[in-house]
C-alpha cells in the first residue's frame, strides 16, 4: 500500500483557502476518506489590521473607545507567517514507514526543519544518471533525518524487532 502525505482543501470559500494535513492512500480520490490527519495549513499570512480611525482621520483610543471588534487570531504563527499546526511525531512515523510527500508537504517539510532536502533535483557528477529521482531524494534525506535524531531507520527497527520475536519463540520452544 502506498501512502501520500499531502494537502485536503477545506472551508472551501472564496479567496480563503484552509487545508489540512494528511495521510492518504495514494490511489484514492481527492475527497476520499484519509487514514489519518496529521494536522492544518492556512497560506494566507496573519495581518495585524490597521489601527482604528475616526472620520476626521484622528486615531481612537483604545481605552475610550473600547477594544477593536475584529483582532487578529495569530494562535501559532507569528504575525506575517503562514500557520502549520501539525503532529510532528506522525509525519515522521509516516516518513519513516514510506510514505511520499507532495510537493507542496515536501516544502513546508523543509521550511519546518523536519528533513533537510533542496526542493529541486541536483544534478550527479555520472552522465548516465544526471538527476537523483524525487523519490530516492526524499528517502535520502528522511534517513538522515533520523540519523541525526539517533533514531534506528524503519526497515532496521522492523527487522530487529521480528529478530527478536524469533528468538523469543525459540526460547520458548527449548523451555517447554
């Protein structure tokens, strides 16, 4: 089974895009039920809005005139930067269990710090192969990744523990 991790768009009103995070079958529609959401992106930068004026062009109080209707939510983002709230620990479990990222998720992936990759292919010193495919690239960078956190690779950890679970029922063979 191959999984994606990509963008859903929701709240799908006019010239306010919102998106969440997800893990998806690749195969699947784009509306198709996800396995799991992994958490939201808005584009659309935090704006602290002008500050209140009078008709004549004076500047209200705050205090005077009470506080403004309308404030800005920031939540995470600083003002001026996208909001990404996600769970960083899934993505890197579905990272490290194979699945691909799309383009968009590869760059915020990036911008997070999460795998340290260059978006574009770079070219390789052998003719032949001129350009790393997007997927080698990928792979490359997310094992890495894990190196530098001291984390065991997938397919290691996988093997190791199905190692283990041989010897056990040897053991438990010779005991009984």
């Amino acid at each position: 089974m191959s999984v994606r991790l990509r963008l859903a768009r929701h709240h799908c009103t006019r010239n306010n895009p919102v998106y969440s995070l997800v893990a998806i079958r690749a195969p699947q529609r784009q509306t198709a039920k996800p396995l799991e959401l992994l958490g939201s992106y808005n584009p659309r930068p935090v704006v602290v809005p002008a500050p209140s004026v009078s008709p004549n062009g004076q500047v209200r109080d705050p205090k005077e005139w009470g506080p403004r209707q309308h404030t800005p939510n920031t939540g995470v983002a600083k003002v001026g930067q996208k909001k990404v709230e996600w769970n960083l620990e899934r993505v890197r479990y579905w990272l490290s269990q194979g699945a691909l990222p799309t383009k968009r998720f590869e760059k915020l992936l990036i911008q997070a710090g999460v795998i340290k990759t260059s978006p574009l292919p770079v070219p390789q010193a052998n003719p032949k192969t001129m350009v790393v495919s997007r997927r080698n690239r990928l792979t490359q960078a997310i094992r890495a990744a894990e190196r530098e956190r001291g984390e065991v690779p997938a397919a290691q950890r996988i093997a190791q523990e199905q190692l283990q679970q041989r010897r056990r029922s040897e053991e438990l063979a010779t005991v009984a």
